[in-house]
C-alpha cells in the first residue's frame, strides 16, 4: 500500500487521492474522470492504465524516500515542505491559516510556542510547525544530500 507515500505528497502540498479500500476499475475510473497520475506498486493496474491511455507510474518497492525521488525525476515534484498551499495530511482538504484565538484544540502551551496554524474544514485538523515538521525536513534533507553524496 501506499498510504504513507500519499500522506507524504499532501504534506508536500500536492492534491493526492488514495484508494486503499477501492477496487482497480474504480482507481482507473478516478484517474480518468480526474485526470490524475495513478501511482501504483500493482503491475497488472499499471498495464491496464497505460492501455487505457492514462498517466501512469509503476513505483518498484522501495523506501519512501526512493519512491519521492522517482516522482520527483518523472514529474518535477519539489521536496520542500509546503507552506503557501498545504494540504490536509488525512483527508487531502486546502488548509486554511486559523487564527490562535479561534484553535479550541491545540493546548495552550503550544499555542504560546508557535505563530502559524493551519486549520482543516475537511476533518477539524490543526497543524502548526511544531517538532514533527522538522523532523520531516530533516528527513527531506539528509536523504537528499546522501542521495546527492552518492552522485
């Protein structure tokens, strides 16, 4: 599955649909009416994709950092956490900037630590840049000087 790797793109600011409890012809329905990338690790789902014309990518079973630098070099996704346009991690929603006054669910101690929230409209998520977000930078960059060290 590719949950994660769907989490990740959203984190990363892109639209990602998963479909972890839809069948293949639903998946292809989706990718055509939505006119979106199918990232598959499913070989036979790949080859009925590209016979129906659809954009397609076979992902080999790989790290999750493999498998954002294989998007990255066929479709020019940036690796730099999103900001301007975030998305919901869980629901795939545009997060919209709350403001502190407004945010009933996050504790008062890290609303004094932290300037910037986003909220979701989709399910009722807060995000703010707390310590998670730079251990997701720090992944993002250690994998990408190692990947570039090994060039």
């Amino acid at each position: 599955m590719l949950g994660r790797l769907a989490r990740w793109l959203r984190i990363l600011g892109y639209d990602t649909v998963y479909g972890s409890n839809r069948d293949d012809s639903d998946l292809l329905r989706i990718a055509s009416d939505e006119v979106r990338i199918l990232v598959t690790r499913d070989k036979n789902l790949h080859r009925r994709a590209v016979r129906q014309r659809l954009e397609a990518h076979f992902l080999e079973p790989a790290s999750l950092y493999d498998s954002l630098d294989s998007l990255r070099n066929r479709y020019g996704i940036i690796l730099k956490l999103e900001t301007i346009s975030p998305r919901c991690s869980l629901c795939n929603s545009p997060l919209h900037t709350a403001n502190k006054e407004t945010i009933k669910t996050v504790p008062i101690s890290i609303q004094q630590r932290h300037l910037e929230f986003w909220h979701c409209p989709g399910c009722g998520k807060t995000y703010w840049q707390g310590t998670h977000w730079e251990n997701m930078r720090t992944f993002l960059t250690s994998n990408s000087e190692r990947r570039h060290a090994k060039s």
